[in-house]
C-alpha cells in the first residue's frame, strides 16, 4: 500500500540553504562586533538557531544571543534566503508525489516566514497540504516531535500510511516519538558522505530513489 502521506524536513533534505545561511550568520557576527568561537561552516545547520548560537558564542547570554538572532533575521529575510537551491532531482520529485495524489507536508525548525518565502521562489508553493515551523504557534512549539505530533493530529494524518523523510538523527527521533515511519535522506546535510543513514532504518540515496520508494517502484 502506498503512503497517503509524505511529510518533509525541509533544510538539508529538500534545500540546501548552506550558503544562505552561513552568509547570514557571518554579518550577523560582524555587524555585532562578535568573533565566533569556532568556524562558521556547513557542519553547524539544522538545529534551530538559538543552539548554534549557543555554540558559536559558547555563551548563555540571553542579550547576546538576542541580539545576533535579530541581526541574522535582518539579513537572511531581506535577501540572503534568494541563495538558497534545490537539490537537483527534489522539484521534479515532489511534483512527480503530488500528481500521484499524496498529501504532502513540512515540518521544520525554520521560521515559518522565511520558509514560505522560499517555498514561494522555487515554485513550490502550490504543492503542500500543510506547513509547520516551531513558530507558526503562540507559544512556540518546544521541538520538533512536538510538531509532528500537532500536526498529525490537526491534519488528521493516518500514520499508518505517512512517513517523515528527514536527514539528521533529531528528525528520526520525532517520527519514532510519533510512531511514524522514518525514510533517511542521504543527500542531506546530516546523512551525505557519512554513511550513517543506513543505521535510521530505510533510506534513499537520491530524491529519484525516494520518489520511487514512495511509488513502489523499483
């Protein structure tokens, strides 16, 4: 039977948005006036960014923090997400699963605003059920299973029939909190060159694997 139901991660598993944001941490640090503690590069996206300002700072201070989150909003919703790229195979993928007549649905740790920002650049806009960021709630959502869960719940969502396709160990984690089956994207951020993928259960090597996994094609 195949899924009614295909929800995404969105950074690292449909986009690459690495040099939007890497460019968009730097002038944050700069227009600070604030020397990171170790290097801004690829390996520190994906989790949300009050995390990878902790460790970029090494430091707990709510008004610093405060103060480069503002900064690299600034940047990044102003201009900076325009870098952001699909991974090559992801469009024609999620066009090829929405004419098939799945539902399909984000969750991310990204803020819903730039989100539906870039969702609106690449031409994707018209082909999701339901977008969910951490913030698209008042209060925010506390983490990710948090909101797979509402989002199951909201969207009605038969997670006998769904999957969440992810590339980091923390997407698996909320899908295995919402007894919803996992499928690795290994040309993610999280996954790619490492060889770590095969160890979260099921996983594609490319989104032309995937779309034929989610088809039952061979």
């Amino acid at each position: 039977m195949l899924p009614s139901h295909v929800i995404f991660d969105f950074d690292g598993t449909l986009i690459d948005s690495a040099a939007a944001i890497l460019a968009s941490y730097r002038a944050a640090f700069a227009e600070c006036g604030v020397a990171p503690v170790c290097d801004i590069e690829a390996g520190i996206i994906g989790p949300p960014i009050h995390e990878t300002l902790r460790l970029l700072t090494d430091s707990e201070d709510a008004t610093l923090i405060a103060r480069l989150i503002e900064a690299f909003r600034r940047n990044y919703d102003t201009g900076g997400l325009l870098q952001t790229k699909a991974y090559p195979g992801v469009g024609d993928m999620l066009r090829a699963l929405h004419a098939a007549g799945m539902r399909l649905s984000i969750a991310t740790n990204k803020r819903i605003y730039p989100t539906r920002l870039i969702l609106e650049h690449l031409g994707w806009d018209n082909l999701w059920d339901s977008v969910y960021a951490l913030d698209l709630f008042t209060p925010h959502l506390p983490h990710k299973a948090a909101m797979l869960g509402r989002l199951i719940v909201e969207q009605k969502v038969d997670v006998r029939r769904a999957v969440y396709v992810g590339d980091r160990m923390d997407d698996f984690d909320a899908a295995q909190a919402n007894s919803l089956p996992f499928i690795a994207a290994a040309w993610g951020y999280g996954f790619a060159g490492s060889g770590e993928a095969s160890a979260y259960g099921r996983e594609a090597s490319s989104p032309l694997r995937l779309q034929q996994i989610l088809l039952n094609k061979k």
